[in-house]
C-alpha cells in the first residue's frame, strides 16, 4: 500500500511553501502548489503528473474552490492541506491604516479560513486527512513592533485549536505550526510589509525592523528540513495540536509558559475571588 500523499499548499512560490514542495516532490508525493501566477512553476516540470500548478486569488471563495477541483480531478482525492501562505506587516497599531491591517488578516487569517472551508467536503468524504496551518512563534509569544501580524497569527493559532476539536471525532487532525526564524526569503521586502505612515514616539520599533532585516541569511532554521517533520506528522495517528518548529521557537515558547505559569501563580488568589461565595 503506497505511502505517498496528495499535498495542497498555498503560498508554494517561494519561502517555506518552496522548500516543502521541492522536498515532497523528491520523495515521490504528489503536490497540488498555489501561487498567484503559476509562470514561477516552471522548475517542476520534470515531475510530469505528480506536480499540478495552480493559480489561485486566495480571496476569492470561487478561484479556492475551482483549485480544489482541478486537484480533484487530476489525483483522485486531496490528503493533507497546508496553509502556508502569509507575509509580515510592522508597525505599531496606532501607525496602521484600516486598509494595511484588513489586507493582512485577509491573507494571514481569512485565506486559511476559505481553503479549510473548501477542503472539508473532501477531507470529510474519506474520514481522513491532516489539515496544517503555518502560524508564527509571533502567534504565541509576540515580539515587539508587529501587533497585527502577531494578532492574525494569534487568530489562526486560535482557529487551528477550535478546529482540532470540532474535526477529530470526523477522522481530521489538525495541527498549528509555529515557527521560529529559518533560511528562507520571509526577511526580505518580498515577504515584509511596513506601515507607512510614522509617528515618532514609536520610532523605538524600527529598531526590531532592522533586527529582521539584518536577520536575512544568517536565520537558524533549515526551511528543507520542515518537509520530513511534516511527514513525521501525518505519519502520527496522534499528531500534535501545537507543533513548534525550531529551537529558537521552541526555548522562545518555554519561556512564554514559564511567564504565563509565574502570572497565573501570582494573581492565582484574584482569579478565584469572583467566584460566589
């Protein structure tokens, strides 16, 4: 019996979505791969039959919904889903535009929710199948100068628990995904948007900005190596709920416990005294 699934993963161009679909392709799976063209695909061409590009407008409920049939059509079923598609946005909540921050909840959160939301009819039919949704460390243990980003993050983190939940008794796994810093072009103009307007009491902010530009190329993080612990997951008859990629988000979420561990202690005698008497 082959081992081998169908994967479709957005964001697949470039970044982690890149690496991951080169490394699945390698090892003999089939990949459904979403980009907004699908001109930048032509590298997989050697992979015939296995590979299916796809050009999708993930906001757009009926260019999801036409990708999942076109993937359908061409392998038969559609086995793991994975939400990669994101991009970074800095800035300090009072510098952002209504327009910046409802563009990065539309791609960081609400595109997810249309992919789900379309695979499930699927997923649902054959009472299997793992959906993954990369979050960020930020969607855990925010840093300083990216609120929206952190909060679309904290958005699909949440959704990604509700949903693990609500889909295990159908056959579904869920698994949030919170990677740390790794080598890919997500510190790069391409992948990192900026608030545009500045106020100067903030200015403190850029300098975590620098920090991530400076980070470009030296991240620890092996983006080819997040393929095998995919596969080590769907493998899993009891995959996590939370999956922390990386030692750096790993420590960075063991000390975000320890906090939250120390809180809860301290103020322990507060949160019991509303209760009735």
């Amino acid at each position: 019996m082959s081992t081998t699934k169908v994967w479709y993963i957005t964001g697949a161009s470039k970044g982690m979505g890149l690496s991951i679909t080169k490394e699945l392709l390698s090892k003999g799976h089939r990949v459904a791969a979403t980009s907004r063209t699908v001109n930048v695909f032509n590298q997989f061409a050697t992979y015939g039959d296995r590979f299916l590009a796809l050009e999708v407008d993930l906001k757009s409920e009926q260019s999801i919904e036409s990708s999942f049939n076109k993937t359908i059509e061409k392998f038969g079923k559609v086995d793991v889903i994975v939400n990669n598609a994101g991009y970074g946005l800095g800035g300090a909540l009072e510098e952002l535009t209504s327009d910046e921050m409802n563009e990065n909840f539309e791609v960081n959160f609400f595109a997810a929710v249309r992919v789900i939301q379309k695979a499930l009819p699927y997923l649902r039919e054959h009472r299997s199948g793992n959906i993954i949704n990369i979050s960020s460390i930020a969607g855990f243990a925010p840093g300083l100068g990216w609120s929206m980003y952190c909060a679309a993050k904290f958005a699909l983190s949440g959704l990604s628990e509700a949903l693990a939940n609500d889909l295990k008794p159908l056959g579904l796994h869920v698994t949030n995904v919170l990677p740390g810093w790794f080598r890919t072009s997500f510190a790069t103009p391409d992948s990192i948007a900026y608030n545009k307007k500045q106020i100067e009491e903030y200015s403190y902010l850029r300098e975590y900005h620098e920090k991530m530009n400076s980070m470009d190329g030296v991240q620890l993080g092996n983006p080819n190596q997040i393929a095998d612990a995919f596969l080590e997951l769907v493998s899993s008859k009891n995959p996590p709920v939370n999956l922390f990629l990386g030692s750096d988000a790993f420590n960075r979420a063991k000390s975000k416990i320890q906090q939250l561990n120390q809180e809860m202690s301290d103020w322990e005698t507060v949160s019991v005294s509303t209760d009735f008497k």
